[in-house]
C-alpha cells in the first residue's frame, strides 16, 4: 500500500508523537474500537488513558489512533480522547469503512486492521491491542471473518495481542492465518493464549521469550519485500486470567444470544463482548484490562528494539 501524498496530508500526528518520531524514540500504536465499542464508560476511558501511561513507563511513546473531522489522528489528545469514549454513533472502522467515516467526517473508531493500515502509513511499526479478530464459529455458512486477519497478510505491522478471542473458532482462525503467510508467535509460553485465558488447548506454531529475540523476528521480516504482519500472542498474567473451562459455558450463551437477536456482521463482536461481561458479571472486563495493559508493556519493549 505505497500511500499517496493526499492520504498522508490527511495524518494529524499528537504533539507527543510527532517529536518521538523526530527523535527516532520508540512508539506504540493503539486502537479506538477497544474504547468504544469494547469496553463500557467510564472504564474505557480510564483503561484508555492506563494503558498510555503503561507504555510511557517503559519508555516509549504511545499513539492511540481514531478518525474525527476527515482526519486520521496518531495520538489523541485528552480532550479527543474523551470526546470519542461519549461520543453516540461512532463508527467501527475496519478496512472497509475508513474511506466512508473519512469522507463523510464522521468520528471512526478504528479496528485491529484500520489501525494497522493508519499505523503503517505513520511510519509506526509496532501496536498493542487486546484480542483481534479472526475466523467466527459457524463461518462455514456465515462467512463471517475478520478483515484483521487479510489485514495481516498484508500490512507490515507487529500486532502485540493476547491471542484471538475465545469467542472464534480458534483453530480455523491458525489455519487462515498460516495460509496468508502470517507468523504466529506465543511469548513465552508454547500454548497459543486465548484472550481471557491463558492457553486455548493449542500449541503455539512459534515461541520466543524476549522482545529482543522478537526484534530481530521483525527485522528479518523487513528484508523480504512485500512481508506482512507479525501475530504476536501475549498471555494474560495468571492472577487475572479467567481459566478455559470456566470461559467456555459464558461464550457458548453469548454466542446462543447473538443468534437468537439475529446479531450480524460487524455487531457481532461488540454484543458478544457485552453478553460475556454481563454473565460474568464484570469480571471479563476487569480480565480485559490486565491483559491489554500487558500487552501495552511488551509493545513498547518490543518498539524499542527497532529504534
Ligand atoms: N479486542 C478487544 N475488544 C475489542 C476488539 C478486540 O478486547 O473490541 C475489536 C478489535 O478492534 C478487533 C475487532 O479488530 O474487535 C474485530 O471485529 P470484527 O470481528 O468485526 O472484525
Ligand atoms: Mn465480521
């Protein structure tokens, strides 16, 4: 995607990020759709502004991304910040909506793939997020998979997550993405995570144990033209994971109640993020917010190795 020059005079850098970027300092790339459509106010907001600060601690400089007025903004101020987590009527941006939420100068949150597409043309390289998108149960009649995972395939940009969400149909989401040439790498641990839990009951295709050794992963990656993006997958810490067993009956109902309201398409992630808050009483959430903060801390370690 060599980006054009109008596309790039539609970037607003943060005061923040464009002097580490001056500065040759390490940033980290975050998306709005966690914010908005992922996690209810005022927590978003607050987790929002945590995990931030999570990535300053170690040094490195974060750069949350969302669309507002026609522009797409690397880091946000606090005002836009708070701004996007009120705002009724954002739109989840995924690759197919970033075109229509800027020419229409609508607010867009952006997904795991709008984030790496914004992320790339920025010059950011590395972006921490919580769980990302990939193949839905029952996709063999709904086709319903994520943009993320095409994404992936294609835009050179290091995904820090915690694995693909629990609610997917995790070993199909692998197959995909082995197929589109995507390595997937488990950090220090040889069980693929699953968001919420620490192991999905897969082995992970890869493991590394340091941001150094995943530094020099990615730069290998840079020598081969046309490389796309690196999966990695970050396990929660133990003290708040939600173990698989106790995870399984919780999705299987929110997924029953998805189908049951007829929940389609690009609504079907956030409601079924919503159901499993509620039925476990709010404890997914709390969950949710460790392992992004988590996620946040490896990122910067990781970004800083590529400076
Ligand atoms: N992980 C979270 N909460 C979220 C998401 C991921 O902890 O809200 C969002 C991400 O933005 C991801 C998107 O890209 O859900 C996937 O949506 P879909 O399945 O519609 O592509
Ligand atoms: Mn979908």
């Amino acid at each position: 995607m060599p980006p054009s020059a109008s596309f790039q005079d539609l970037i607003v850098y943060s005061d923040e990020v464009r002097q580490a970027l001056a500065g040759g300092r390490p940033v980290v790339a975050l998306e709005s759709t966690i914010i908005t459509h992922g996690m209810p106010f005022p927590r978003n907001v607050e987790t929002a502004r945590q995990v931030e600060d999570d990535i300053r601690a170690e040094g490195a400089v974060p750069a949350t991304i969302a669309l507002m007025d026609g522009r797409i903004m690397i880091g946000l101020a606090d005002a836009d910040l708070d701004r996007l987590a009120q705002a009724e009527d954002v739109m989840k941006c995924s690759r197919a909506d970033l075109t229509f939420a800027l020419a229409t100068a609508r607010y867009g949150a952006t997904t795991v793939a709008a984030t790496m597409m914004a992320a790339h043309a920025a010059g950011l390289k590395v972006f921490a997020t919580g769980g990302i998108g990939g193949v839905h149960r029952g996709a063999e009649t709904s086709f319903d998979i994520s943009a993320d995972l095409d994404e992936l395939a294609r835009t050179p940009v290091c995904v820090v997550s915690a694995g693909a969400k629990a609610l997917l149909d995790i070993p199909k989401t692998l197959e995909v993405l082995e197929t589109k040439g995507v390595p997937v790498i488990a950090y220090g641990t040889e069980d693929l995570p699953a968001f919420w839990s620490r192991s999905s009951g897969l082995k992970a295709p890869y493991t590394l144990n340091s941001a150094q050794d995943i530094g020099a992963l990615l730069k290998m990656r840079e020598r081969f033209p046309g490389h796309g993006g690196v999966l990695i997958a970050n396990p929660v810490p133990r003290e708040h994971e939600i173990p698989r067993d106790e995870m399984t009956g919780h999705i299987d109902a929110a997924i029953r109640k998805a189908e049951a309201e007829n929940v389609r398409g690009k609504d079907v992630t956030p409601f079924v993020l919503g159901a499993i808050l509620d039925l476990t009483g709010g404890r997914s959430l709390e969950t949710n917010i460790a392992l992004v903060r988590n996620n946040a801390r490896l990122a910067a370690r990781i970004a800083a190795e590529l400076v």
